[in-house]
C-alpha cells in the first residue's frame, strides 16, 4: 500500500517533524530543511543530525524528502540569480545527504522569457552541475510538475521528459506529481478517462518508473487554470474520487503520498488528521 504523509513544520528542532508526522501515524514525511523563503541557513549542527537521523529510523519513516528552497531557480537568465540558486541548491542537497534524506524535490524553475527551450538548457546544465559538485551521493533530485503560473516549466510531460533525457546522470533525477499543479495545468485527472490517459501519457513521455512521490492537494482553482492554490482533499474542484483512483492504482502502490493542503480549517481546526483520515479511507 502507499505510504501516507504530510509537510511537518521543523520549527524547534527538525526532530519535531518527526515527532508531528509519528502523531499522525504517518509512513513518510517531508520537511524544509531550513527557511524556504531566505537564501541563507544556519549549518546543520552533528548533534541535530544525529538526533533527526535516529528520530527517523525509530519511527520506521521512509522516503523521508525535503523540499528546496522557493528562491531557487535553476533556468534563470540572469548570471547572478543563477549562480546563486546553483550554490543554494548544492547546499540544499548537501543537507539531505547529511540527514538521511531519500529525496530533494524542486520546481525546475522559470525561464522569465527567455523561453522554454533556453530555459530547459540552463535546467539541464545547473542539474549536471549540482551532480558533479554531490557526486557520489544517496540522495535523489525530484523533478515537481507546476501548474503554469508565469513562466515557469514543468507543466507539460514534455519539459519534464527533455530534462531527464538531457541530464548525464538520469539515473539520479526522478519526478515529483503533484496533482493540484497536474489540474491546474489542464490534466483531467478528476474524471477516471482523464486518469487512464494522463498516466498513460505520463509513462510514454517520462516513464512510470521515474515517479517517486506524490504531492497530494485538491485544487482551489478550476483545471486548467494555471494558478497553484491547494485545498483539502475534496473541498476543491479535483475531488474524491480522483484520489481514490491515484491510492488503489496498482502502480502507485509503494510510491510515498504527501499532503501540501491548509494546516487549518477557517475556524483554526487541524486539518492534517482529517485530510490523512480521507487518503487511508479511500484505500479499498
């Protein structure tokens, strides 16, 4: 069966994830290894390490992933912010690596109209880059789908298939579904005719066996709407039974499924035990 999780805040101590996601009687988790939002990070600290690393293997987590920083962009045009998000990514995957992490996963950025080839081109060389500067390491890059918004790439099968086709170690990049971002870019994944073609399609452009992980979030925007706003699960346009078909598909079954959906209900209700209570619900 899939491993349910969710997003867990670090604040505290990022042995305090571990604890929320334990509560939750979570099989996986996914965490900010620091400030998602600024471009510094305080090093990790050994003891830190230690004591995530051993939380981790107590609780018997698996696939335990983090996601990058939202200042990263490894397709910009400009040297400076490019340079930069190369630095920053190296060590975002650094971090990883030193807390046992399976996964990195990162938007492959935004081309800020330079184009979608051009900007695949300078995804494909910050890739090869990072990989060279972590070389030898555990821990594997997700390529996440986006929902379109901008300039960003990675809404079609297509940009993601270029990257993993052009990249000199394929081998250690895999991809990341979102499936708020998968209808907010136009796939019909809430009908079970959508469901059948977008994975079908999905496996002939990029390969089955390239998906790691899902990010599971309703969509608060209408499909096709290219706006990323994620909702819990059946209170936005995508629905119950999309998830249901995504958690009892037969190829999914061992990938690790992590909510990004609202922490709170409007009246400050916790919405973590309530949305993970659904994913486990709807397994047949």
């Amino acid at each position: 069966m899939p491993l349910f999780g969710a997003h867990m805040s670090v604040a505290g101590g990022l042995h305090h994830a571990v604890e929320a996601a334990v509560a939750h009687q979570c099989g996986t988790l996914q965490i900010f290894s620091k400030n998602a939002n600024q471009w510094a990070a305080k090093p990790l600290q050994q003891d830190d390490i230690q004591v995530f690393r051993q939380a981790v293997k107590t609780a018997k987590l698996k696939f335990v992933t983090a996601h990058d920083s939202y200042l990263i962009n490894l397709a910009a045009v400009d040297d400076t912010l490019y340079h930069k998000s190369l630095a920053a990514f190296t060590i975002e995957l650094e971090r990883a690596e030193a807390l046992g992490l399976d996964y990195v996963v990162t938007h492959p950025g935004a081309h800020v109209g330079s184009g979608v080839e051009a900007g695949i081109t300078r995804i494909v060389a910050a890739i090869d880059e990072v990989h060279k500067r972590c070389a030898g390491f555990k821990v594997k890059v997700l390529l996440e789908n986006t929902a379109g918004q901008g300039s960003t790439l990675g809404v079609k099968f297509e940009e993601l298939a270029a990257i993993r086709e052009r990249v000199k170690e394929p081998e250690r990049l895999g991809v990341c579904l979102d499936t708020c971002h998968l209808f907010a870019a136009g796939y019909e994944i809430h009908t079970k005719p959508g469901h059948a073609a977008t994975f079908d399609e999905f496996d002939d452009l990029v390969g089955i066996k390239s998906l790691r992980l899902f990010h599971m979030n309703d969509s608060a925007k209408a499909l096709g709407s290219r706006v990323d706003r994620h909702a819990g699960l059946g209170l936005g346009h995508i629905g119950l039974d999309a998830f249901r078909r995504i958690v009892n598909d037969k190829r999914f079954a061992k990938l690790p499924m992590i909510l990004e959906t609202p922490k709170e209900d409007d009246a400050g209700k916790p919405m973590d035990p309530i949305n993970l209570g659904i994913l486990r619900k709807l397994l047949r």
